[in-house]
C-alpha cells in the first residue's frame, strides 16, 4: 500500500467537467489530505499545443469555458458529493508552457494522473522530464467519455449528455447558454 500523501495534485482541460474526470479527482483524494486541481489550456485567447497532444486540445471551439467558469464547476461538483472546500485549490496548470509549471505548482507536489489515451504517456513523460514525481491513479484505454462528445451533443441539444456529467455541472452549463457558444 502506498503511504498517503499530504499534498498532490491532478489536472485537467475539464470543457466540461464530467464523470471521468470526477472519477480521477475523487481517486484522488483517497491518496491526499490536500489536492491542487490544475486547469490545463486555462488561456483560450492563447491556446498553445504539446507535441504528442491531440490538435482539438488547441481549437477555440474545443475550449468554450473559461478559466473562472471551470473552476466555478469544479467547486461546485466537488460541494454537490460533500467534499470540504479547505481541502482542495483550483489553479492554472500550464503543461502547454513546461517551463512555467513551477510557478504554479512546486516541483515538489507529487502530480496523479490517470492513462485513458496515449497523449497521458507524453503528459507523464513531460512532466517527469520537469522534476515531478507522477504517479498513475488508474489505467483505462480507451477513455469512456469524451468532451468532445458531450460538447457535440450539447450543440446538437441532445440532452444526452446530462447522464455523463454531475449535476451540478448540468445546472452550471445550463445557465452559460453553452449551445449558442458551440454552434
């Protein structure tokens, strides 16, 4: 059994949030006292892409939420299954800018990560290359839901997608008209 940690962190492109991710965060916390929760791409005037990531990960129409928007879901998610709000930070996770990563989460803040596609090997690879120690939460390949896929349906209003989110995530969208932003 691995010792628990004090501090970790996860990260994410979360647009939206869903399932899986809430899945990755809550494994998470079995393993943490404290979890820093990154946002990846947090920067949609200035999306940058990372050899061995998928093209989408860069396109506007891949990253409708903003940052605050993002960490306004992530909040409310983690309040709607109870889990207390000292125990946990949202910040920017630039893994597009490696180099800049320290200034947002020390080096010494072991990173979780699950592997669910093969861009996750070339996260892990990238940030160990950085100095973080990484360690692989669960492997599932292929991923079971896709962002992509609930950004399609939410286009489409097919309101299938609301079985692969949290609730809280379906009011939160709900109230940001999300489908004229994805048309």
């Amino acid at each position: 059994m691995k010792p628990h940690l004090s501090v970790a962190s996860v990260h994410g492109r979360f647009q939206p949030l869903h399932l899986e991710h809430m899945e990755y965060i809550t494994k998470a916390f079995t393993r943490t006292s404290f979890l820093y929760i990154g946002i990846t791409q947090y920067e949609r005037a200035n999306l940058q892409s990372v050899p061995g990531a998928s093209r989408h990960r860069t396109d506007v129409d891949s990253n409708p939420l903003s940052f605050f928007e993002r960490l306004t879901l992530i909040g409310l998610a983690l309040d709607e299954i109870g889990v207390a709000k000292d125990t946990y930070a949202v910040v920017p996770f630039p893994i597009e800018k490696p180099d800049q990563l320290g200034d947002f989460l020390p080096v010494d803040v072991p990173v979780l990560t699950t592997w669910v596609e093969e861009w996750n090997q070339t996260k892990i690879e990238l940030l160990q290359r950085n100095g973080y120690t990484v360690e692989v939460l669960f492997n599932r390949d292929p991923k079971t839901i896709a962002g992509s896929d609930i950004r399609a349906c939410i286009a489409k209003d097919d309101d299938s997608w609301k079985s692969l989110v949290p609730a809280a995530t379906v009011g939160y969208l709900e109230s940001l008209d999300l489908p004229s932003r994805l048309i």
